[in-house]
C-alpha cells in the first residue's frame, strides 16, 4: 500500500483560498435511526440508515485571500451585515462550488486530482473566529457539503 502526501489548493466560486495552516479535512456522518426492542433492551439490533452529510474544514492563514471574505459572509455582499434573513441555501445562490487540486508532482496528484463539491457554504453554527493580536491570523472555517442529485462530491 503506497503512502499518500501532498498539498492542494483550493477555490470557492472560482476564488482562490489561499494557504492553510495544514491543509483541508474532509469529513462525513452516516445517519442512522436504530432499532431497539424490550427484549434487548437498549441494545441496538438493527438500524435504520437515514442519509449523511459531509463536510471540509481549514484553518487559512491568508487572511486576505479573495475568497475568504465571501466565505465568512455567504449571506450578505457588505462583511458585518446580516443580509436576508429567512433565504434558503440551495435553492438560492448562497452556497458557491469548491474544487480541491492536487499539487503536481506529488503523490496526492493521483487520490484525487480533483475533489468538486458544487454545493458549499458556510457550516451552521461555526464560530468564524479571528484573531486581532499581533501574530499570525489565522481563519478557522468548516463548509457543509451539500448533494446534488445524491453526491457531495466529485473526485477525478
């Protein structure tokens, strides 16, 4: 089994990220309902699968990138402005697409090239934090994936 390693760069809505910290941390969740029943008690004896859901998280260190104002801010053209309330993600056009690439000459070129999330935005409940000190900024940022027609993402 051949080791993996390598960095990628990212865009969202065709915007450069810009550098992170260590890289992106694609993550996902199976939903399932259990089911329990008197004679074992709580011991689960089957399950229910009820779909999934997926994210990716970074830390960015180019606070300035072009992106990166966009992202902390999906709902809204001004920073600090609430913007619509009440607008729905999908079915407006808040959530942008994100493409991880891999760097060439690395072995990561190959697991994936590519990763194309269409449906991205910022995660619900994510606490965007930025530090106002005199060190580096660094931009904690977690996107939910949303599907299209089933799929989270694309990679090739």
């Amino acid at each position: 089994m051949p080791f993996i390693a390598g960095g990628y760069s990212c865009t969202w809505n065709a915007l450069a990220i810009g550098q992170t910290a260590d890289g992106y941390r694609l993550t996902h969740q199976v939903f399932k309902r259990l089911i329990t029943g008197d004679t074992y008690a709580e011991t689960p004896q089957d399950a229910v699968y009820r779909g999934a859901e997926a994210a990716i998280a970074m830390r960015l260190i180019e606070y300035d990138a072009a992106a990166v104002q966009t992202i902390k801010w999906p709902y809204s053209v001004t920073k600090w402005t609430l913007g619509i309330i009440g607008g729905l993600d999908v079915a407006s056009a808040f959530v942008k697409s994100l493409v991880l690439t891999a760097i060439a000459g690395t072995t990561a070129a190959t697991v994936p090239a590519t990763l194309t999330a269409s449906k991205a935005i910022l995660h619900e409940n994510f606490p965007v934090e930025i530090l106002f000190a005199p060190d580096l900024r660094e931009v904690p940022l977690r996107l939910r994936l949303y599907p299209t027609a089933g799929v989270f993402a694309v990679e090739t």
